[in-house]
C-alpha cells in the first residue's frame, strides 16, 4: 500500500484518467469518442420522442451539450445533498416559496424532464448483438478485464452470485465469495431447509471447484455462501463454541467495502422514483462516482470536508457554467429570472 507520503504528486491525476478509462465502454478507449456517442445516441432518442413539437424542440436545443449533462449531473447531486431525491418535480421547481431556487435558475422543469427521460448510453445500432451477450455486458467486460488472470478474489453479496459466473470467473482466474439467496432452484433441499437443524449447525457441499456453506447462527436463520477460492469447509477456530466456518468468516470480513459504500451513498443517494433503467444505472454511478472523487480530493492533502459540504460544491462546480452562460442570455428569460441569475 502506498502511503500519502510516499505518493507522487501527479499519482491522483493518473488514478482519475484510469478510472475513466475504465468506465468507458468501447473498444478503442478514447474517452472523448466515447463521450461523443452518449451525446450521439441521447440526442437521437430526444428527437425520435419529440419530432414535430416545436415547444419542445426549443427546450431540447443542443441537448447533448456537456453543459446540460454536467447540469443534470449537478442537480442531482443537489436534490441528494437536500434529502430531496424523491421529491417530485414540480416541488423542487416551484414557484410558491418553497422549491429549490438553484434548480429554476439552472433550467426549466421542462428542459430537465427531457433530459431525464432520453438520456442513453447505447447506440440502438449495435444494441440487437450485444443483447444476445447480456444487458451490461459490455461494461462488465470492459471494467473487469485490467483484472483478468491477475488472480485476485471477489467478494459479492446475494444480488450477484451465480454459479454460472463462479465457473466463468474461474476461467479467467478470478475467484469469488458470496451469499447466495434461498430462492436458487440449484440449490439442495438439505440446504435451504432449516427444520430441525440446531443453532450453530453447519453443513458442506463441493461440486467442480465450488464449495457450498449453510450455517444456522441462531433459530430460523440460514446464511449460505459459496466460493471457488477455498477448497475446504474448515471451523474457523476464533468463533469458539459457534462453529462459525473459516468460509463465512472471510466472507464477512470482506464484505465491508460494500457496506460502507452503502452506507456513504444512503445519506444523499441521488436515485430518483423512475422506471428508465439507463437513469437507475446512471444515478448509481454518480452515487458511486460522489464517493471516488471525495476519496481523490481528501488524497491530494487538501482541505478536509465532510461528505455534505463536498458534494455541495461538487453540484455547484457542475452547475455554475450554465448559471454563467443564462446570465448573459439577453433574450428569451423573463427579467426578475435574469436579475436573480446575476445576484447568484
């Protein structure tokens, strides 16, 4: 592990341009080619949803523009930091008192509503090919594949396990702990079934390089985990007289960087009540992406900053281009709005 004092200057820039990289999801790695094909494929989908409602083609004008996705970006992050993700729109827009005053100076409801509903990820063009693969497959390969054959271990809960992408893993030499839900139709009876077996009672099943945990820690609760990365089902001897198995036991001592990335984005998750999937993913990601660049910043040695007060200031850097470019609109905004632009 590098120490802050032994790390170089430049080492937070090249972290960033890597994690970028990363999330990229295309072959050729360019980011700002990339870049261009979200912009591309939104604006694609703004003009197959609206064509022919001149109200709204002037309210999605150069809607792909890195203005309105920092913008959107930015906003959400200030509904986050207000509490107010679940909010609906017409409250944090409104004109009564009390809505968020930011948002209406940044853009219209409308605007905003536009954005939300066509923003993409994809091109529809190559969309049928990659179907056949997976929904995310491409950025799953992309994002796991500086991993492949470095032998590193993975450590998921219950959402993710699957012994199909256990046996998949093993082929690029990644092993994997992880919960397993109940309701998994591979699994044995004996397993799922908890009649009868005593408290601290634990059972071990191997099949091809997987092994298969159920433990009963107390009465009417079964905790299964399965992991390619051991090969044994051993009593960890630090549980003493719980029998707790070496296999959980690592599990659970793992499992933490997911848990306190919960934890961090509970607070002022930016997930909004909506039923477009590119949106859940990209609220995720900007959950994520919140905690990462705070992490970078407090790496640097600068000043130390709460996770509110941060994001705080990450909304406003977003947003303040846009506030900048209203403000010297000469037309087309009402004048108390103008006037409130420049006080801002």
């Amino acid at each position: 592990m590098v120490t802050p004092a032994e790390r170089q200057p430049d080492d937070s820039r090249e972290r960033v341009d890597e994690i970028r990289r990363l999330l990229m999801n295309d072959e050729s790695k360019d980011p700002a080619e990339n870049e261009d094909l979200g912009k591309r494929v939104t604006s694609m989908k703004w003009v197959e949803q609206d064509e022919g409602d001149s109200s709204t083609e002037q309210d999605g004008e150069d809607l792909s523009s890195d203005e309105d996705d920092s913008s959107a970006a930015g906003l959400l992050y200030l509904a986050g930091v207000y509490k107010s993700n679940r909010q609906c729109l017409e409250e944090l827009w409104g004109q009564d008192g009390n809505g968020i005053e930011k948002f209406d100076l940044v853009m219209s409801i409308k605007r905003f509503k536009i954005l939300i509903r066509c923003l993409r990820f994809n091109d529809r063009i190559t969309r049928r090919e990659r179907k056949a693969l997976h929904h995310l497959a491409p950025i799953r390969e992309s994002m796991a594949a500086p991993l492949f054959g470095s032998g590193p271990n993975i450590t998921a809960d219950n959402w993710f396990t699957d012994f199909n992408l256990i046996h998949k893993l093993k082929t690029k030499k990644l092993s994997f702990v992880g919960t397993v839900r109940k309701n998994k139709r591979y699994l044995p009876f004996s397993f799922v079934d908890v009649k009868g077996r005593a408290q601290y009672s634990n059972m071990s099943g191997f099949n091809d390089g997987i092994v298969l945990v159920s433990y009963i820690p107390r009465k009417g609760k079964n905790v299964i985990v399965a992991s390619s990365l051991h090969c044994y089902d051993a009593i960890d001897p630090r549980t003493e007289d719980k029998m707790g198995p070496e296999l959980i036991t690592f599990y659970s001592s793992t499992k933490s960087g997911l848990d306190i990335a919960d934890q961090m984005c509970a607070p002022y998750n930016v997930q909004r009540n909506i039923k477009c999937w590119p949106m859940v993913i990209f609220c995720a990601m900007l959950n994520v992406g919140g905690i990462n660049s705070q992490v970078i910043y407090l790496s640097n040695q600068l000043e130390p900053m709460c996770q509110q007060r941060f994001l705080k200031r990450l909304a406003h850097e977003l947003l303040v281009e846009e506030m900048l470019r209203r403000s010297q609109m000469m037309s087309g905004l009402h004048t108390s709005m103008q006037i409130r632009l420049k006080r801002s």
